[in-house]
C-alpha cells in the first residue's frame, strides 16, 4: 500500500536510505512482554505488523523490521525515523545496566548505519506532535552515555591509543627485566622468580609472532 514520504510523495517499498535521520527511543510500557505479543497488539490496532525496527528485551537485541521499512511507531514522525523500544515500564523502574548497554548497542549500530548524528537519537516523548511519557528513562543520559561510548570507540582505534599501548608494553617489559636482573638488589627472591616467570611466558609469544 502506498504511503505518504517525507518529501510529500505518495510510494510503496522500503524507504529512501537517505530518508533515516532519527532514532526514536520506546518503551513497550509492559513487563513481561514478547515480540510476538507486542505484534499481535500492533496488529490489532490496525498496524501492518510490529511498529519498532529494533527491541531490546533483557540481554536480548531482535531486529524485528527491516531498517528501511516504513513502521509506525512515533505518531507523524515515522517517515525519517528508526524506532527502538525496551521492554518494561520506566516510568515504574530505571533500565538494568544489562538493558541499557544493549539499547547503548543497538542505538550506535544503527547510528553507524544511517550516519545518524547524536542529537537526533531522541525520546518518543521529545518529538513534535507526540503525548506521551515513552520512553520513561532519561534521554540526556542516554545521548551523553553514547557520545562518551562512540568517543571511546574512536580513540582506541586512534594512533594515540596505539603508542600508548607500545609505551605501555615497553615500560612493563623493561621493569620485569629489571626486577629479573636485580642489580642492586632491591627485590626480593620471590619477586625476582615471578619475573622471571613472566618473561619466559612471553618469549614464545615473542618468537611466534616473529619479533625473536
């Protein structure tokens, strides 16, 4: 069936990629919840099928919906939107740290798919045209704990968290060399054995991978 695009267009099919430039945060506002439950609900209501694209249910993460599929989850707000729901009520109870870092997860794979700027991941509650509570969690510390996430992401495939790993590595081999050499003999017996120890597990590592 033909439906109404973000450009005023009537057409049938998936979306336009370049259509997707917001996430929509849920809640299902239930406890307890299945997928299957949550689509029969939908269907009843007349939808086509389950309104959200992503669920998160416990330490679980369903892709429920093609991506580009145009669902309705977000009242006049669908056309450029992926919607994303957990399962539970918080306006009742806080996300489990379980449940927030898969909907941390499901909400920056999306948002490397799409190119989806951080402040466009936005509450049910935070678009135009909507009354509601959903998702009932705190938005500003979703977006402040993905930004901090996707910045960490960033950093450790950075040049600088590489030589500071070199560095790391180095500083450690050089004092289990010379706690093992103990030239002054400022360790103990015991200390000297374990690095010792420690060297020798390292130098098949070493050999294996060509450095010896």
């Amino acid at each position: 069936m033909p439906t109404r695009r973000k450009d005023g267009s009537l057409q049938s099919g998936p979306r336009p990629f370049e259509d997707i430039t917001h996430i929509s945060v849920h809640h299902t506002a239930v406890e307890g919840g299945t997928p299957t439950g949550h689509a029969n609900y939908h269907v009843r209501k007349g939808d086509a099928g389950i309104a959200y694209h992503v669920y998160v249910r416990g330490d679980q993460i369903y892709q429920l919906n093609d991506l580009l599929a145009l669902t309705w989850h977000t009242e006049s707000n669908n056309h450029h939107t992926v919607g994303i729901s957990v399962e539970g009520d918080f306006t009742r109870r806080d996300l489990t740290e379980v449940e927030r870092m898969n909907l941390y997860a499901a909400i920056i794979t999306v948002m490397s798919v799409f190119n989806v700027p951080i402040s466009h991941v936005m509450g049910h509650k935070e678009y135009p045209k909507t009354a509601t509570s959903c998702p009932g969690f705190n938005m500003e510390k979703v977006r402040a704990d993905v930004a901090a996430i996707i910045e960490q992401m960033q950093y450790n495939e950075s040049p600088s968290k590489q030589r500071e790993e070199i560095f790391s590595s180095v500083t450690r081999v050089n004092d289990l060399y010379a706690k093992f050499l103990n030239k002054e003999g400022k360790y103990s017996e015991a200390i000297q054995r374990e690095a010792e120890r420690k060297l020798t597990v390292l130098y098949p590592a070493l050999k294996e991978n060509g450095f010896i």
